[in-house]
C-alpha cells in the first residue's frame, strides 16, 4: 500500500497562477482532508471531506476550492495564487472506526 | 469551535533529561487526544493517543496523560535521545466525523 500519495511535491508559482494539488489514497478511507502549514502557525484546516460526495471548509477556506472526485482522490485547487498561500500543503485520510490521521508526504508551494 | 493551546513552542532538554508538552482545549465535548511528532522535512506521524475515557496511557519512553476536568493533556518523553528532536503537535476532537484541531506545535531540541 502506497497510503497518501500527494503531488506534486515541489511547485513555484507567479501570483495570479492557479494549480491543483492532487491527493490519492489506497486505504479505502472515507474522510480527506487538506491541511496548511506555515511556521509558528502549526497546522491548519483548509477543507475536508466526511464522505464521497461531501465537502465542507474548514479554518482558512479563502482562496482555494476542493474537489472529492471519488472515494480516493480529493484535489485541492488555487484559482489566483497569491504571496500568502505560499505554504506547505499536506493531505491526510481516516477511516470510519480509526481516528488515526494518515498524511502525505506534503508540497512545498511558493508563490512569487 | 474547539480550540487547542500549546507550550511551549520550543524546548531544549539535555539528553537524558525528560520532556514535557501541554495542551488546553476548549470544547469539553471533545473525547480523543492524539500527539503527532514530524521530523524536519518529513510528514506528521501519530505517535500516541488518549481517549477521554483514560487519564494516563503509556508507550516505552512516552506517556500522555488527561485531565478532563481540567481540560488539559500533557506528553512525557523520558530519557530523551536526539532522535526525540522534532516538532510534537497535540490536537483534540469531538467525534469521529469531525476534523482534529491541531495546536500550533512545540520544537523539541534534545542536546547531546
């Protein structure tokens, strides 16, 4: 099993740029979520998925859209990149009756 | 929302020499405590967790410890060893459909 498979690993982007990160996992988990981290800040929810076909935002939504595109994949979008999202990004899974967080190897975006 | 506080942000320890990490959290309705450690340039990985049905729960050289009156959950890491030196994060959640909230980190430095 390959667990939490993100990509791609390293991006830099010009402001207003937009890319998708993309999340898959094997483990057969209901729920993905996508975190930020930035120093001293710990880490912090952007959005999250309970379930195939739902989506709900999490602490800082602003600036970014998800996509729960099956049970495995859940991607995570930056319409117009700014300074401020420059960020690494980690998506993580959980099953139903496990509350263990599974992450990512995470993303190191930098935004110009 | 629930909310988690953490201390310190950094902490240097002797190797050897014990460690300890505090958390508060703010919604009495939340019952599972877990403890992630991530190594510099690596990806969180849960290392221990309590649930608010057990005040004390123990794993070789680490021990977490819960006070639900309080509202408060400590780590213990004894005879610490350099390859203790990561970011530790403590997070609480109320119920199994609803995301971690995640402090904002401690840095430990074990000095050998």
């Amino acid at each position: 099993n390959a667990g939490v498979t993100q990509t791609p690993k390293f991006q830099v982007l010009k402001t207003g740029q937009s890319m998708t990160l993309q999340c898959a996992q094997d483990m057969n988990h209901n729920s993905m979520y996508w975190y930020r981290q930035d120093p001293g800040m710990g880490l912090r929810l952007i959005y999250y998925s309970a379930s195939e076909g739902t989506t709900d935002k999490g602490e800082v939504p602003n600036g970014y859209n998800v996509s729960r595109l099956n049970k495995r994949e859940f991607s995570l979008r930056l319409e117009s990149a700014a300074p401020s999202q420059t960020s690494v990004y980690f998506c993580a899974s959980k099953g139903r009756t496990n509350e263990k967080l599974f992450f990512g190897s995470g993303t190191q975006l930098s935004v110009l | 929302g629930e909310n988690v506080e953490q201390h310190p942000s950094t902490l240097s320890v002797q190797e050897g020499d014990s460690a300890v990490i505090k958390c508060t959290y703010s919604d009495s309705a939340s019952n599972y405590f877990p403890w992630y450690k991530q190594e510099l340039g690596k990806r969180p990985q849960l290392i221990i967790d309590i649930r608010s049905n057990v005040g004390e729960k123990k794993d070789q050289r680490i021990a977490v410890t819960l006070n639900k009156t309080a509202k408060h959950f400590s780590l213990h890491i004894t005879e610490t060893q350099p390859e203790d030196s990561a970011v530790y994060f403590c997070a609480a959640q109320t119920s199994g459909n609803t995301p971690l909230v995640f402090g904002k980190g401690t840095r430990l430095s074990v000095i050998a």
